[in-house]
C-alpha cells in the first residue's frame, strides 16, 4: 500500500523541508514515541517507510493482508499528527551533515552535485544540494507546517498491489478517505539557469575521475520523448550500448558507462555518467562525444535499431510482471496525469520509430554545445 503526496522538493519553501519531513514521519506522534511506532509496525511483522522525492513523497506499508486494518490507522495518525520532536530532528540533521562530509570525499558525489547545479542553477528545486546550513536552519515548526499542508490536506493517491480485497477499500474509505485531500496542485514557478560548457574538479587523493555529461530534455509527456528512449539505449542505455562498447569494451576506459533519460513532471534531463581512470580522463570525454557525433551523422543500422527495440519491449514487460511491478508502472501514470491508453501509446511509438527518426532526433536533442560537462577528480 502506497500513500502518493505532492510533498517533493517542488513543494517545498525551504531547502531540505521535504526530504526531512519525509525521513522523519515515523518518529513521533502526540500518543506515540519513535520506539513505540517502530514496535508496534514490528509486532506485526510489516514494514513501513517514507521517502520523499523531487515531484511527490511517498508513505509505504508492506503488510500480510490480515492486518492492514491495524496499520491504516497508524498511517492516518503519521501524516496528520507526526509531531517531528526537537530530540529527533537534532539526531536527523547531525546524520545528514556527517553523511554529507563523507559523500564530499567521493568523486561521484561532487560530479553530480555539480552537475544538477549547473543543469539547473542553485535556485531550483532539482539544482540544488543541500549543505550543513540547510540542515541547521531546519526546525519542528517548519516540518509540521509542511506536513500539514502537504500530507494531511493537499491531493493524495493510494495504490493498492498484492493480496487486496473489498474489505482493504472500505477500510480507506472509512480512514484516509476522510481526510481532505481536495487542495489545489500548486503550480512550481521555477526557471532553470543552466552553464554549458565544461566544469572540472580538482581532488588530488582521488584514484579516479568521475565525469557527468548531458543536457535538460522533454519529459515523459512530450510526444517525442518515447521515440528519445530509443536514441538513450542506442547512446548508453543497456549494457550492448555505443558507449559501453567504446569505452569499455575497445578503449577499457572504465567498467561501465551508462545514459538515463530523468523525467520529472515540469523537466527532464539526459545523463551520461562514469568512473574512469585520472589519466584517462581527457580520452574518454572525447569518445563520449564522438558517439554523440556518429548518432547525430550516420543513421542507425536496422538489426541494431530492432535489438534495441527489443530490448526495451523486454524491459517494460519486465516492469509489468507482478502486482507490485505493475504498481510502478501506474504511480508513473498517476504522477503524470496519464492513462492506460498513454503507457500503450508509448509502446505503439517506441515499435514505430525508424532510423531516420533515431538521427534527427538526436541532431534536435544532442547538441554538444548544448552539454553540461562536469569532471571530478582530475
């Protein structure tokens, strides 16, 4: 069972609100400590946790069916009486700062980092990282504050998978369907700054270089963007990817190299990332480039198109395997505002894209001036 609340980074009026009143949801109410949550969850063997992300957080129960009817209640009283205690957000912020000065000695950490703040500039929601003064400014009041606005008014979904009955329904309908989740979805008002261009960062007692390439793109609601998940794998999106066998497998640059397309609801962004030697650092960002380039020159032959293709078929099949897979793939279409008919939509676009398609859209999308280069450890 799964809680869906427009309470992510959009959402939120100061850095780090989110992500904290998320981590914190199961450590107190007025009627119960942190310790009694956590026992009673335990007592009858169920798991429950909340997350909170860029466009949504999420309250989660996996639970044997016969006692959902105990834990629905405890979800209730979390998202309209969690009371965050100043004991606990003390303990919360001391962990996230000491976890951040450990991250700081990573490579990966500071090429992303710096990555999403020059894709998007400090001042959006998905440009910024959070420091040791985000966590110092944090406060009770501020988490309650957004809590209650968030979680226990704004919109909301629930996603029932598994074992699930009548009986499961009527119970939400009695609890949390009472709760007036009928708010407006505010709007973002967020502008993206973006430096192209390329970005290094010097760390002498670093064994490697951590490199992040790419660029903002449509996300998952513009029309081209199935059709862009083909030009993704073909980049660098299955192990059988240009760049996992130039870099890897003709150059042995590193041990693996991947593209995503990242969708969010108001933006998207492709990412090129890996982990390569210092001294070959230079090397690889060139090759990265060239399969840009060939992408961009020479159209895709048909067997490697249709292995692609394949490859995806497979890999949504794959995501519809199961009720709890399948729960995935509709709190997508949830989140989004989609329907069954998108997702087959999708599907329908990415078997009809042609190899003329693949090449012009990567001469519209992947334009190397365009790129946000960052690399780390050099």
């Amino acid at each position: 069972m799964e809680w869906l609340f427009r309470a992510g980074r959009y959402q939120e009026p100061k850095r780090a609100v989110a992500s904290a009143a998320a981590g914190m949801l199961l450590d107190g109410t007025p009627g119960r400590s942190q310790q009694e949550i956590a026992d009673y969850v335990e007592y009858y063997g169920a798991t429950l946790q909340a997350d909170a992300f860029a466009d949504y957080a999420s309250l989660t129960l996996y639970a044997l069916p016969r006692y959902v009817k105990e834990l629905v209640p405890l979800m209730t009283e979390l998202i309209t009486e969690a009371v965050y205690p100043e004991a606990e957000l003390s303990l919360f912020c001391r962990n996230r700062k000491q976890r951040l000065f450990v991250e700081l000695q990573r490579v990966e950490f500071l090429a992303q980092r710096a990555f999403q703040q020059r894709l998007y500039g400090e001042g959006h929601p998905l440009g910024y990282a959070a420091d040791e003064a985000d966590y110092d400014g944090l406060s009770s009041e501020d988490l309650q504050a957004f809590r209650a606005r968030h979680y226990g008014c704004g919109p909301f979904f629930v996603l029932l998978s598994g074992a699930v009955d009548d009986a499961h329904v009527q119970l939400l309908e009695q609890t949390v369907g009472a709760l007036p989740g009928v708010g407006e979805e505010e709007g973002h008002g967020f502008t993206a700054h973006t430096q192209t261009g390329p970005f290094r960062i010097a760390k002498d007692d670093a064994l490697q270089a951590a490199l992040r390439i790419g660029k903002r793109m449509v996300n998952r609601l513009h029309p081209d963007f199935s059709k862009l998940l083909v030009v993704n794998t073909l980049l660098g999106g299955f192990f059988g990817s240009r760049l996992m066998q130039n870099l890897r497998e003709e150059h042995g640059f590193c041990y693996g190299v991947h593209s995503s397309l990242v969708s969010f609801r108001h933006d998207a962004h492709l990412i090129i990332s890996t982990e390569v030697g210092r001294e070959v650092a230079t090397a690889a960002v060139e090759e990265i480039y060239r399969e840009i380039h060939r992408l961009r020159k020479e159209p895709v032959e048909a067997e490697e198109l249709m292995l692609v293709k394949n490859y995806l078929m497979g890999a949504m099949l794959a995501d519809t395997d199961g009720a709890l897979n399948t729960a995935d793939v509709y709190r997508g279409l949830i989140l989004y505002g989609q329907s069954e008919r998108d997702f087959a939509e999708r599907i329908r676009q990415l078997l009809a894209v042609t190899a003329e398609e693949v090449q012009r859209l990567a001469q519209d999308y992947l334009d190397p001036e365009q790129m946000v280069e960052v690399a780390a450890g050099i």
